[in-house]
C-alpha cells in the first residue's frame, strides 16, 4: 500500500506563486511512476505533470515554462512549483502514484488539495 498526502495549497492571486508537495508512505519503494493531477468543477480530471519510470519528466502543454515538477527521493516527497498562476489554473490538485506488483498496476491517489487563483 501506498499513502499519499498532499499539502501547499491556498489562494493566491494572478501572477503568484505556490509550491505544492505530496508525501509518499508504505511501499514506496515498488512505486514506479508519480505525477500530478487537477479537477475544476465540472471538468474531467487531467495530468498536470509527472515522472515516468525512467525517470523523464512530461508537462500538459497549458503549463509549460509555469510549473516544475521535482522530487527528494530521501524523503519520498514530490513536488510541484507553480509559477505564473492564471486563475483558469484553480482546482483541486491531486498526487497519484502507481506501483505494480506481480505483473498488476495499482493507482494510489491522496485526497487533494484546493488551488484556488483569483483575478
């Protein structure tokens, strides 16, 4: 099992910034890719960014040049610099991890944390 938590987020106008981070716990050493996610109301939920299993980074072409996406593998904690904040960036934003396991992939989410930019 692997347990997620997600912590930094807030209310910051346009132009602001914010560092959200995800702490891993449990098996993490099985976890094999993690990235991050967002929901606004009324949309489907999207990859952000995240890291694959070799290690590459892949953005969602609406945040490039905006956010970074980072990691302290000794500390299990993932992170997600945002820069140039644009209220179409408010949502709830979400960590996701997967580990596999005997040939199954397992998809660990943690409960979320609301981004919300004002104009």
């Amino acid at each position: 099992q692997v347990q997620l938590v997600e912590s930094g987020g807030g209310l910051v106008q346009a132009g602001g910034s914010l560092r959200l981070s995800c702490a891993a716990s449990g098996t993490t050493f099985s976890i094999t890719d993690m990235g991050w996610y967002r929901q606004a109301p009324g949309k489907q939920r999207e990859l952000v960014a995240g890291f694959a299993s070799g290690g590459s980074t892949n953005y969602a072409d609406f945040v490039k040049g905006r956010f970074t996406i980072s990691r302290d593998n000794g500390k299990n904690i993932m992170y997600l610099q945002m820069n140039s904040l644009k209220p179409e960036d408010t949502a709830v934003y979400y960590c996701k991890a997967d580990r596999v396991r005997a040939g199954v992939r397992y998809h660990y989410w943690g409960q979320g944390t609301q981004v919300t930019v004002s104009s």
